[in-house]
C-alpha cells in the first residue's frame, strides 16, 4: 500500500517524464512510455498491487489522475479478455472496488492528460465515445511503445 508521500511523488515523476519525453519531440507519447521513463514500478508490477487499498478514487482522481490512469494504462497493457474483465483486473490492482460513475471520470481523467500533456488519444468515432477508457488503453498502452516495438521485435 502506498501512503499519500508516496503517491505524491510517484505523480510528480510520471509527470516530469511526460515533459521529459514532450521536450525531446517524442510524437504521440504514451502513459506506458512514461511509466518506463520514470522507471516507476520498482520490482514486479505484480507484486506492488494492490496499489491503493482502502483509499478513496474520487479523492485519488483528483490528487494523482496520472498515477490512477497509469496504472489504468499498465492493466490495460497486459490485458486480454473483455471490458467487464477489464474493470475487475483494474479494481484488484488499485485494491478499491470501481464503480459505473468512476469508470467514466477515470475516462475524462484520461482525456484531461492527454489535452494537458500532449499524450495520444483515441480516433474519433463510435466506438471512442461509447467505450471511451477502454479505446483510451488500447491507444495509450500500445501505439508505439518501446515495449511494444520491442514484443514485436522478439515475434512474441
């Protein structure tokens, strides 16, 4: 479990490493590049969760939205299965039960980083709207990625 210290710092380096990586010209940077960037799981992501057990989202959301949807992002990236899944994979790692309203604000979350930082965001379309955070997933985790480039290098 992290306590609020830690959650403030950990928010303070993933935001640093979006600058970072906005400042070098990195074009559509991604969470899940930042999160490498800033080196921020140490050890196993595995084996930090749950990451905020007992912790409120709302408040969360508010106070660290980059730390919330990266670890929304990392889930998203190792994810395989369907949207209901999803919700109860992400729930486990946080260690907090999510409900339909905080899907959407971890959603518009999602879409404040990205105007804010100049992350890559979803196409427009149907199917953007209707399942906003997952397409936000698919996009932030896996377009362009160094870990995306380097599963496909090795033909995983």
């Amino acid at each position: 479990m992290l306590g609020l210290g830690e959650i403030d710092a950990l928010e303070r380096q993933l935001r640093a490493a979006i600058v970072a990586l906005n400042k070098r010209g990195v074009l559509n940077v991604t969470l899940i590049e930042a999160v490498d960037e800033a080196a921020l799981w140490v050890g196993s992501f595995e084996d930090l969760a749950p990451f905020l057990p007992g912790a409120n989202l709302d408040n969360l959301l508010t106070r660290a939205p980059t730390l919330v949807c990266a670890i929304a992002a990392e889930i998203g990236f190792r994810f395989e299965g369907v949207g209901t899944q999803y919700w109860a994979k992400l729930a486990d790692a946080l260690g907090l039960p999510i409900t339909i309203p905080q899907r959407a604000e971890i959603g518009k979350a999602f879409y404040m980083l990205a105007a804010k930082h100049n992350i890559s965001r979803p196409s427009e379309g149907a199917f953007s709207a209707h399942f906003s955070i997952i397409s936000f997933m698919k996009i932030l985790c896996t377009a362009g990625s160094p870990r995306t480039k380097l599963t496909k290098a090795s033909g995983e």
